[in-house]
C-alpha cells in the first residue's frame, strides 16, 4: 500500500515557503505522493450544506485555496520522484480540452509523476459561478471523461456530444505516462461506483465511517466489476483520512486514525488487509495559523507508524 500527504494548500498556511518544506520532506522520508484538492469558492449563504461537517458549514480554510494544478506544478519542479495527485478535481466546473492540456502538461514537467482523482462535485454555488448546469452533472462528468481520455491517447482528437465538441484537431501535449496518468473517480454512491468501473483505474470513496463500511464498499466494487467483465484486480481503492494523534490510548471506543502511533500503525495495516492501495493522510484542517511545523511532526509520525 502506498502512502500520501496532502501539502498545506488551504487557509493561512497556504504559502510557497511551506509548500517546499512540506514537499521536500515528504520526499525525505519516503512518502509516496503527494496531494492537493479543489474549492472554487466559500459562499456567505451556502446553498447546500457541507456534510462533513456536524452543522453543515464549510470550513474557514477554504477561504483561501490554491489552485491544485499550479500547485502540483510549482511543487513538481523542488521535488524529483514523489508522485503528485489531486484529491480531486471537480471535472464539470472546467472545460475538458483546457483541463487535459493542462494535467498533460503537468504529467510531462514532473516526468511522469501525475495520479488525477476527479469528483462531480456537490456544491450548486460553484456550479452556479462555474456557469455549469448542477442537475446535469453526471452526464456531463461521463462525458467529460470520455474526451478526456480522447484526448491524452489519440492523435487525431474529434467529438461531438452532448455537453462537449471538438473539431478534428492535434491536441498536446500528451501525457508522459501511457496510455495516460492513472485516473481514481471519487464519490460514494452506485453510479460512482459505475462511473469508476467504466472510466477509471481506481476508486477514491468518500466519508469512510468505519473498517465494516469500507469492506463492505471494497466488496461491492469488486462484484460490481466481475459483472462488468472488468478484473477487479486491476481497481485501486485511494481513501483519504484526516488522522488525530494521541500521546496515549483513548480508553473508550476508538474510531479508526484516532489514536497513539503504534494505533494508527495497526489501522494502516488494517486498511492494507481490507484492500486500500492508497492512503493519504491530511492535516490542513488541524492548523490554525502558518505555522506548519505541528504537521511536518505528524507527517514524520505518520510514516513511523506506516512502516511498523
């Protein structure tokens, strides 16, 4: 199982300078990738709410976002092997032919380094200023995908949809990585299950409550590929978790990441046995000012307790 760090995009830490001393030494110890995620804005008046969270509101960190693309770029070019992803892109909010010269772009610069994660999204105020239609957004995101994929592995590109058209063009340039970068479909519902089986290498599942929900979610991907004719083998399981670091044992009932190191480490392996191929651990929320130096401990922590 492979094992990423989500760098300090958001909220007040969001700077260059941590973003290097964040990359680098993940890098250093061996971490495996590196990850980024997408908000296109904060509304005053939310029209839907932000369900992580237990009174629907969005986190204050999400006021200020970089942009995910530039950010794995500007990170791409003060690391050298680590992988770079994004966790995840909102796909309809873009145009796919801009979107995929740009991730082509990103993937040729970091010599082949991009994992792309792309959701649908839930916000109706983004879709709203992204000019997109909400109700419509699955279609469009199958779409998207379809011409995305086009896009990255054929010379002559043309299409005509729905949503999209492309005139007969050469589009560059490629990926680096064949036939294109790896591509995990977030979401936690059936047709995201669908949508992953049918356009992804992987699945990222959202809103992980416990180890019986993710078995159970594995599970169900795996049958749901077997009846597709698609080896379930081949589908990567990417789950992101926001990890709480305990000086010692919590004596009640502990929720999977919530504990000592030598109890996240059991967790991890736990999550390799289930069938995860990619955990990713995020702190961004756990940060109240600049100061990244509490994260660069949990991140060397974290890996510790990673190769127990």
């Amino acid at each position: 199982m492979e094992i990423g760090f989500s760098l300090p995009q958001i909220g007040p830490q969001a700077t260059p300078e941590n973003l290097i001393r964040a990359a680098q030494r993940a890098e250093e110890l061996g971490y495996d990738s590196l990850w980024v995620l997408e908000r296109l804005l904060w509304p005053i008046s939310p029209k839907a709410p932000y369900l992580p969270s237990p009174d629907g509101s969005l986190p204050l960190q999400y006021q200020n976002v970089l942009d995910p693309v530039e950010t794995l770029t500007f990170v791409s070019a003060i690391t050298k092997k680590i992988k770079l992803g994004t966790s995840v892109i909102v796909l309809p909010c873009h145009n796919p032919v801009i979107l995929a010269r740009r991730l082509a772009t990103l993937d040729v610069l970091s010599n082949g380094r991009l994992i792309l994660g792309v959701g649908l999204g839930w916000s109706p105020d983004e879709f709203e200023a992204a000019g997109v239609n909400f109700e419509r957004r699955g279609e469009r995101g199958n779409e998207f995908l379809k011409l995305l994929k086009k896009i990255w592995t054929e010379d002559d590109v043309e299409f005509r949809g729905d949503f999209y058209r492309v005139a007969k063009s050469k589009i560059g340039p490629k990926p680096l990585q064949k036939p294109h970068p790896p591509i995990y479909i977030g979401g936690f519902t059936k047709k995201a299950f669908e949508r992953a089986i049918r356009y992804a290498n992987g699945f990222h599942p959202a809103g992980i409550k416990s180890f019986d929900d993710l078995e159970s979610i594995i599970k169900s991907i795996k049958d749901m590929a077997n009846k597709a004719r698609r080896n379930p083998d081949e589908m990567g399981i990417l789950i992101r978790e926001v990890p709480t670091i305990l000086d010692k044992s919590d004596t009640h009932k502990r929720k999977p990441f919530i504990g000592t190191v030598d109890e996240i480490g059991e967790d991890i392996r736990r999550y390799s046995e289930i069938g995860v191929t990619h955990l990713l651990f995020d702190l961004n929320f756990s940060l109240p000012d600049r100061d990244i130096f509490p994260m660069i401990i949990a991140m060397e922590k974290l890996i510790q307790a990673a190769k127990m």
